[in-house]
C-alpha cells in the first residue's frame, strides 16, 4: 500500500481511540472534536478496507486488525516523539549510552554531571548502572566505566585513577578494633572478588582468617550492610569519602590495599561519535590528578 495514501491525522486518530478504547478521551488527548476522531478513524477503515473497532454499546473494542496495528503504531510515535525531543538549540542531541560500576557512580561521578551537561548540551547522555559486570555490545553501550586492572579483550581501556580498599564498618564496631588482628573476631564481609582480604591481610603482615561473611555482588549494597552493623566490609576509599564525613561509616585502620582502578572503556570496533569524544575528553580531564577535588 502507498503509504502516501493514508493521512497522518487517521493514523494518530485511530492510535489515541484505541489506547483509550474512547472517541471521546481520544478528542481530548488530541485536542479535536469526538466527531473529528471518529472521522478520522472511518476515513482509515475506508482506506485500509478493514474494520479496525468493534463499535459497543458502551465504548469500542479493537478487532484483530485494530490490534495488530495499534503496537506498531504506539511505537512508531514514541520513537518519532524520542528523536524530536533531542532537537535543542537547532541541533540534534546526540545520545551517548554509558555503563558505569554503581560505586563510580555514587562516589565520584554524580556530583560533577552537571559539569558535563553545562559544557556540552548537545549530549543526551543515558546512565546505566551495574556491578562491575558489562557487555558492552550486548548492552548497546558507547562507553563503560569499570573496575579493574584493564585488561578486557577486545577493550580499549583508558585509566581513570586508582582506588585503593580499606576496611570500613559501623562506628561502634570501630571502637573495639584495635589493632589489624582483631577483624579475626569479627564477621568479614565478601564480594565476588575472592582474593581481596587476603591481599589486605598479606599488607598487613597477617594471615588471613576464614572468611565467612555474607556475599554481595554490589559494593554498595556491601557497605550499606556495613552500615547496619553486618560485619566489615573491605571498599575502595575513594568511593566511600561522603558516608565517612556522615560518620555513617568508620575506618579504623589506615592500611590500604590497590587492588585495581577505574577505567574508561569501549569497544575497539565502535567508531568514536562527537558525543563519546566530548565525554572522554571531559571525563579524563576531570579525573586528571591536581583536579578540585582529587
């Protein structure tokens, strides 16, 4: 069928009836008499050469090939509605999907958003959050801030900073650890990374003791359990500077341990837009040592 056949105003007439399964709420959504709408609705029908409503009693009822039509067309007009919307300032916005690890996120990255948004509006920036666990083709995304040492196949990594961990708990736990030996009477909580109290107990001399705390796959999860008392929690410090200033969280001893840092990635074979170069360079020149802030 000549889609230049079919006028624009039937196709939205027919979508809000049938949302609304109403003439008249369609009328008002769209702001025209219920009259236009049913006309509208008709004129299509007409072209089409099917029924697209079943008209009831009391209000309509989609037949199969209303149905069939009405998701096409619902998504149809979300996605045209999605790319006008990042029109702004006679420019198309461009989208720039990123990944980030949630701990990234809350520490570090958050407060200095608006930053980017101020310097760069033509970015209609979408923030996904995980636990350090991406797929980056799979998951559609430009760029993905990660923990690790940087070696992801396939990846190109740019260093961010490093992140050193040390053991934080609640307050009142605190005040009973004296020295690095006393976390063997405590409950030590885990991540999925198996070796990091063994590394911090090897700075500090120690072996390390049977580790049998709960398990998380999130830091953040992990350090609000810390929080309510669950046990102690081995975190990057970097990450965890504001819930030490609420005295949410203590750290009672200084040693630090680097197990990894933060990175910038992407996929080598995804082409570089103006958005992922305007965010790669803002990113890396707020991560750069000597930074308010750093």
């Amino acid at each position: 069928m000549d889609l230049s056949q079919i006028p624009l105003n039937a196709l939205r007439a027919f979508e809000a009836a049938a949302r609304h399964l109403s003439l008249t709420r369609a009328g008002l959504e769209l702001r025209v008499t219920q009259a236009a709408v049913s006309h509208q609705v008709k004129a299509l029908e007409a072209i089409l050469g099917v029924p697209l409503f079943r008209r009831l009693p009391r209000g309509l009822a989609l037949t199969e090939e209303g149905e069939a039509l009405l998701p096409v067309l619902t998504d149809a007009f979300r996605r045209i509605a999605g790319t006008l919307d990042r029109f702004e300032g006679g420019r198309l916005r461009e989208v720039l999907t990123l990944g980030a690890v949630g701990t990234a996120v809350t520490g570090w990255l958050l407060p200095r958003l608006p930053d980017f948004g101020a310097a760069h509006p033509f970015v209609d920036l979408r923030l996904l959050t995980n636990n350090n666990r991406v797929d980056l083709a799979g998951e559609g995304l430009d760029y993905a801030i990660r923990f690790g040492d940087g070696a992801w196949q396939g990846t190109e990594a740019l260093p961010l900073f490093d992140a050193p961990f040390s053991a934080f708990c609640a307050p009142a736990l605190a005040a009973r650890l004296q020295q690095p030996a006393d976390l063997a009477r405590e409950t030590l909580l885990r991540s999925f990374r198996t070796d990091e109290w063994v590394r911090w107990f090897a700075a500090a001399g120690l072996p390390c003791p049977p580790i049998r705390g709960f398990l998380f796959d999130s830091s953040l999860t992990m350090a609000e359990a810390a929080v309510q008392g669950a046990g102690v929690a081995l975190l990057p410090a970097r990450m965890f500077e504001h819930e030490l200033r609420r005295e949410r969280l203590a750290r009672p001893f200084a040693l630090e341990v680097t197990l990894g840092g933060y990175w910038l990635t992407r996929l080598r074979s995804r082409p570089e837009t103006a958005a992922m170069r305007a965010f790669r360079g803002w990113l890396l020149d707020a991560a750069a040592p000597g930074r308010p802030g750093e």
